[in-house]
C-alpha cells in the first residue's frame, strides 16, 4: 500500500503526498485520457506542458501559444495537468486542511499549494524539475487560471535560476521595452493592452519574468490581456477582440492576444526602464522616481502574490529597480496617449 | 537590549539609503530612510539599543540616556508592527559599531517609518496560509 506514513518527517511526507499526486497523473493517462505534449520557450528555457485529456489543454494552452516552440528531448521543467472528472481519477486531497478562504501553502522539500475553495492542487519538486496541477473537473481551471496558468509553480522554478517572475506589464520592441508596475487598479493592464497594435510590442498586461544576468531582461509568459469594464470603454480598439472573450461575472474578460494580434507579441527584450502609472492627469507625462519608490510598487503586489523565495524575491526586485531608471508616468483619461512616451523610453530616448 | 528581525515573514532590503521591509504575514510594507534605516540595520545585525545610544550620543553630542529613549521608542514601535523581537542576549559574531561615518545620524532626528496597508486588503480577500505537511491525508482507496 502507498500511504502517507504520519510518523515521517515533514519533507517525506511532502514527497509521500507528491508520489500520490503523481501517480494520479499516471494512472489518468493509463486509463485512456491521452496525453498531450506542448513545448514553451521562456527566457532561453524549454517547458514540456502535458495534459491528461483535452478538456484542461483547451483552456490553459491558449496563454502560452505565442511561445510555444519545438518538442526537445530534456525539456528544462516539465509541467503535468489533469483534471478528476474528466479523466475519472480520484487525486487525494489533504482533508486535514480547514476548508478556508485563501491558500494552504506548504514549503517543505516539495512545494504544494491547495486551495480549498475551488479544490485546485500545484505541486513543485525542484529536485526534478516537475510540477503538477490538479482540479476536481475542468470548470475549476478558473478564469485567472486560464489567464496566468501555473505562475505561482513557474515563480518557483524559476527563483531556482535566479530569474524572477515579477506582477508587472511590459512591452517594448526587440531593442528595449518597459516594465509598468503597481497594485491592481493603477493602469498598468490598460496601458499595456492600449498598445496593441501600436509600434510596441507587447509581452505581458500583469505577470512576466526577468533576468538580470548581464543586463536585465524582461520575458513574455502569458498571450493574455485583462479588462473590466471601465478598461474596455477606454479601448475602443480592442472591444471587437473582448466582445468573444471569456468573462467573468464581474464582466471583467480575459483576451487571448495571439488569436487577434499574433504580430504584436514580443517574447523577450532588454529592459530599459521601469514605469509607475499614475492615474488622474490631464495629459501623459513622465518624471523620474527613486528606485526605492519603484520597488514599493513592484515588490510587495509580487511578493502577497507568491509564496516562496520572498527573501530572495526583494533582493533580485532590489537589484532590479537599481539596474534601469524608474519613471512615474501619470495617465490621462485615454490610455493610447501614453504610448508615444513608452516609445520613447522602450527606445533608450529618455533618461 | 538586542533585537532580531522577524524572518522568514519580514524581508528587507537597502535601496538608495532607503529601506523597504515587507511584512509577507500581514500585509504591510514600511519605508525608513535617514536615521530609521541606519537603526535598522543595527538592529539586523543585533546591536544592543545602548550601543547605538552610545554612537548616536557620540556623534551629535546630544544625551545618552535621551538619544536611549527615542530608540526604546522606535525598537517598541518596530516590535509592535511584528517587524522585530528582543533578544535576551547579543549574537554571537555581532559586527561593531565602527565604521559608521554619521551618515544618517547628523544631526540626529528621531527614527520614522511610514508604514503602507494597500496590501493588506488583497491578503484578506486571498489569505496565503504557511502550513505544514503534518496530519496530511492517506492515500484514498481509489488508489490503493
């Protein structure tokens, strides 16, 4: 029998709980559900997403299709999806747990995160580079989980490479691009999907990485785009592209960019400089901050957000907010008027 | 009296000659500059509170016992934001005060923070709870 034996330590009973999970994966695929292989491409990495069935792959595959790449042999990390209804499988779940708002976050030699509401499971084993997600049936994949699927397990991996996944909008051209940061609510999401279709790419509305090895880096993760209403009157450009798009009963929608703007999405770029919107100007404009001031924007939405690492989660935003300049850049009523002023600075033309 | 900061729930880092300290449990973030964040990093490296009065009395030439009170006061501001906790010793390989050339210190303006709540909502609406794997289930018979 493979049980979980309570007399373990805590890290073996972590790994119990994952080999559980695991085998439930396994034992989805043995009983028919075909397994399914993608490849991603993320800052110079290669990701091997597998699905046990189709009904998951639908809904989260479309956020990475924009980087998706060739099937290799050793893929850098290996993501496994599967859903209990839909593959007719019973995955355990840790019933101790009080049935509560929020996250169970378990930081032992493997990492599991449940979420009691709506039944969902991530694992990471980092001595294997694999991780697992789990939902009771294909309707929990919620509307943030098609939107930034798995970005808490990709923190996880990719702090082990010293890469950040930091809650930020980006976009630039393939010779500089801009970070936009800020709690929920401050524009960024806006700005950045305002430059749809404009000369600047676009590589992230909410959740993107960054390296800092030589020079900083920032790295497309997600096709998606988020708008709520107030956003959507804002962007009369995009509102045929969201008028199909997934909503949620707050009306906000989740847009897949690379089945409207294929050509304006950007996988990588060099950072130039990182941007604070500021909402309530008459007219756009900029003004250099301290970088202080911009890791009390970027550090604490990414840090409530993901658990894990969050020590060396403020030192690698430190070292990032220390590497570019830092700009606050206040925001008129019409979000197309700020994009000539990230063109510019996208460009290296302010500093 | 030496003091602790309270890790692995309260990061910190210096940026500028500003530091940011991130309470992950509640949600709240701080901002010290000037004296504060010179303080502050006694205190990471757990200086007594009457060594950094001696200091800080040395370099102004203000009171001892006065510049002893003001931090009493700020280490007990700290401990009540559950950013620190008192020592009942000095830790072993503690650095000394040499090297500090008054920066921050002169003259000497009692230590502040400013303290930032705006995250404290989404914690409440989206609480992260650091569990252990203890008392976790066993396998279900379905899988047996």
């Amino acid at each position: 029998m493979i049980g979980l034996d309570l007399s373990r330590s805590r890290d073996a009973r972590s790994i119990s709980f994952f080999e559980l999970a695991e085998a439930a994966y396994h034992e989805a695929v043995s009983r028919g559900s075909e397994e399914s292989r993608r490849y991603i491409g993320i800052a110079g990495r290669t990701i091997r997403l597998t699905f046990a069935g189709d009904a998951l792959e639908r809904l989260i595959a479309p956020a990475f299709a924009h980087i998706e790449c060739d099937a290799v042999e050793f893929p850098d990390l290996t993501l496994r999806w599967w859903d209990d209804a839909t593959t007719g499988v019973s995955t355990p779940e840790p019933p101790g747990a009080q049935p509560r708002t929020g996250l169970d976050f378990v930081d032992e030699a493997v990492r599991i995160a449940w979420d009691p509401a709506r039944g969902s499971l991530s694992l990471y084993d980092p001595s294997r580079q694999l991780g697992l997600l789990r939902f009771p049936d294909s309707d929990s994949a919620t509307f943030w989980e098609q939107a930034a699927p798995a970005h808490r397990l990709l923190h996880w991996w990719a702090a082990g490479l010293g890469i950040q996944l930091v809650h930020a909008a980006a976009v630039g051209s393939p010779d500089g691009g801009v970070m936009l940061v800020g709690r929920g609510g401050s524009g960024k999401s806006t700005t950045a999907l305002a430059c749809l279709g404009s000369s600047l790419g676009y590589l992230a509305d909410d959740y993107c990485m960054i390296s800092l090895d030589s020079a900083p880096r920032v790295h497309s993760l997600y096709s998606t785009g988020k708008a709520d209403l107030t956003s959507l009157r804002m962007l009369p450009s995009l509102n045929d592209a969201f008028a199909s798009a997934p909503e949620r009963i707050d009306g906000k929608r989740v847009l897949f960019c690379a089945w409207h703007f294929q050509a304006s999405l950007l996988h990588s770029c060099p950072l130039r400089a990182i941007v604070v919107p500021r909402l309530g100007a008459a007219e756009p404009a900029l003004a250099r901050i301290p970088a202080a001031h911009a890791l009390r924007m970027v550090a604490p939405s990414t840090m409530m957000q993901l658990p894990g690492d969050r020590a060396a989660t403020l030192a690698r935003l430190a070292a990032l907010v220390k590497s570019v300049p830092c700009y606050e850049l206040a925001l008129s009523t019409d979000p197309y008027a700020a994009v000539p002023l990230l063109a510019l600075l996208s460009r290296g033309e302010i500093v | 009296m030496p003091f602790r900061i309270n890790t692995p729930d309260v990061s910190h880092e210096l940026v500028d000659g500003e530091v940011i300290v991130v309470h992950s449990a509640t949600g709240a973030y701080y901002s010290l500059s000037s004296s504060a964040a010179v303080i502050w990093g006694w205190l990471d490296r757990g200086m007594p509170l009457e060594d950094m009065a001696n200091k800080i009395a040395e370099l102004n030439g203000e009171p001892r016992e006065s510049c002893l009170a003001v931090l009493r006061g700020f280490s007990t501001e700290l401990e009540a934001e559950g950013l620190i906790t008192p020592l009942t010793s000095v830790p072993d390989g503690h650095a000394v005060l040499a090297g500090n050339d008054g920066a921050g210190l002169i003259p000497f303006e009692p230590p502040r923070f400013e303290k930032y709540s705006d995250m404290e909502e989404l914690l409440l609406v989206d609480p992260i709870h650091e569990v252990s794997s203890h008392g976790w289930p066993e396998k279900p018979a379905a899988l047996n």
